[in-house]
C-alpha cells in the first residue's frame, strides 16, 4: 500500500486490523501512526482500549494477550508496537500464529525504522495486513510536498516560494513543517505565500547561514566561506548537518555541469536539471567554477569527511581543510 493510498482509507474509515509502517523518515512514520489511532481510537475511552509496547522489551505473550483482549464500550482495540523491527525471535514465534487469525476487533499496529523481510514474521506480517513504506522525499520531491503541506493549512504558495524553502532547509521534515507553520502564522488572512515570506520568516533561522555558506563554497569565496564555517560551527551548527547541506549544492552543481558540458541550450536547463529558474541563475554561474573531475574529487573528500565526522575527528579543522580544498582555483 502506497502512502497516499493509506492516508485515504485512514480518512474514509477503512481500516484494517494489522498494520506495519515503517520507514527512513520518522516523522512520516511517526504521523502515519497518529492519524491511524485518532481514527481508531475513541477518544472517550482510550484509557481502555489502547495499549502500547516496545518491540525492543515487550514479551509476545504481552502483546498477544491485548490483541486478542475485547474492547471495552468501543468498537475497536489499538495495540501499537514501536520499535516494531526490534522483536526478538522468542516474540515474532509466540505472535507468529496471530497473524495468522487476527482479531476483527483489534487494529495491531508495528511501527519500525527498518524490519528484515526475509524473516518469517515480517514476510506474513506483510502478506497478512497492510504494508505502508515512508521514505524520505528526493531533493526535486521537496518543492510539491511543500505546496502539498501548505495546501492542507488552507493557502497556497508560489513555486519559486516553495522550491526555496526546501531549498533552504533540506529534506529535515520535521523541521520543514515547522517553517511551513511559522509561515503560515506569519502570513495571517493573506492566502498566498511568496518568495519574500519565505525569506522574512528563514532569515531568522540558521538556515540562511548554511546557504550562506554552501553559496560561498560555489563561488570559490574562500574568505567568506571560511567566516561562515566559523561562525556555523561556534553557533552549534552540527556538521554533519552542514556538510549534508553542502552535499545538496554540489550535486546540484554537477548536475549542471554535466549539462553545460553537453552544450545544452540555457533554455532547456530548467527542465532538464529540475531546478526552479529563481536559483538556476545562481547554479549555472557557480557550476562554472568546476570541472567534473574537481566535482569527482569533492565528493570523494566529503565521503572521507564524514567517516571522519563519524568516528570523532576533529571537527573543525577537518572542516577547514575541505574549504579550502573545495575553493582552489
């Protein structure tokens, strides 16, 4: 079951009595799970019918015993298991037979980052209830689900709008629906948000900073990019962060590259990158600062910097030394 197709039978009603959501992209997972129990969960009596378990602690006979355990003065049971790809095999053995002869009257949810299809568990669970894998949105995927969003909060928005705050904040959900919301907020009765809305509500963020930064880092500004790494770092910017930001550019950057390398008309660059024509300008004179092979180079180092983020290297000279790798002309 693909998301959009959950999310309309949660909305009609229809509801299944096993479920396992799962996915790379926790707050989807996270407000998947939340629509589902708002609309099988009477709120009048959730005390008696809902029970919640973690798949890393709880025993199978645990949650066997409350999904098989009738509703009290509702229609329906809701057993959530969070954590749901950590069962231990003793749990998936004692509720593999559930699966097999699910209550009609429980609705059994497994909430999980990642589970391991091969297992027996996870292959019937999937054959026996519904299905619905979150992944994280694809950068050129940020623009619609943005418009998407605020469309649901009841105003529209520009493309370019749209485009630059994904831009501006990345594939960060969480934190992308929160912009939306201040939006929203700070539009108040004015039904379309545009561009300088945008700018006016992120401007107060650290977001601008690390475009900022990634821009300084494309035009091969190394003092600039230098001060803004600094200033980043010393206003605990995380920097796996920051070089997941970078990333972004660079790719971006190449995939123009490529392009101009192909002699492709300007007019066409739009279409063919997908990148907004608000930015494009930008990225096309940035993309002429490199050649694939420094493009190739780059992303070999920013592979080497974040094994090295990871493992406990020291930060910010690692830092540096990218820059100014990354701004040699």
């Amino acid at each position: 079951m693909k998301p959009e197709e959950f999310n309309r039978a949660v909305e009609n009603g229809e509801l299944a009595p096993l479920y396992l959501l799962f996915g790379d992209e926790p707050y989807l997972v996270e407000r998947a799970v939340k629509r589902l129990m708002e609309r099988a969960v009477d709120p009048g009596f959730k005390d008696f019918n809902l029970n919640v378990f973690y798949g890393n602690e709880c025993k199978g006979e645990e949650v066997f015993g409350a999904a098989q355990t009738l509703p009290m003065f509702a229609e329906r049971r809701v057993v959530l298991v969070k954590k749901g790809g950590d069962l231990s095999a003793a749990a998936m053995e004692v509720l593999l037979p559930y699966l097999q002869d699910a209550s009609p009257s429980t609705c059994l949810i497994f909430q999980a980052e990642k589970v391991d299809g091969r297992k027996k568990f996870y292959a019937e669970l999937k054959k026996r209830g519904e299905t619905v894998e979150f992944k994280r949105p694809y950068e050129n995927q940020l623009g619609p689900y943005v418009r998407d969003e605020v469309r649901a909060a009841g105003k529209k928005i520009d493309s370019a709008a749209a485009d630059l705050l994904a831009y501006l904040v990345g594939n960060n959900l969480q934190e992308l629906v929160s912009q939306i919301e201040k939006l929203c907020i700070y539009c108040g009765k004015k039904e379309s948000i545009g561009v300088a809305d945008v700018k006016a509500i992120v401007s107060d963020t650290k977001v601008e900073s690390v475009f900022e930064f990634t821009d300084a880092l494309g035009a091969k500004d190394l003092p600039k990019a230098l001060r803004m790494l600094t200033s980043l770092l010393q206003d605990g910017e995380a920097p796996l962060k920051m070089l997941g930001a970078v990333a972004r550019h660079y790719r971006q950057l190449w995939q123009v590259r490529e392009l101009l390398d192909r002699k492709l008309p300007s007019a066409e660059l739009a279409k063919a990158s997908g990148i907004n024509p608000y930015f494009l300008k930008k990225v096309t004179e940035q993309a002429r600062n490199y050649r694939v092979g420094e493009l190739k180079r780059i992303f070999e180092r920013m592979l080497e910097l974040d094994q090295a983020f990871k493992s406990g290297g020291l930060e910010e000279p690692l830092f540096e030394r990218f820059v100014m790798d990354a701004c040699k002309r």
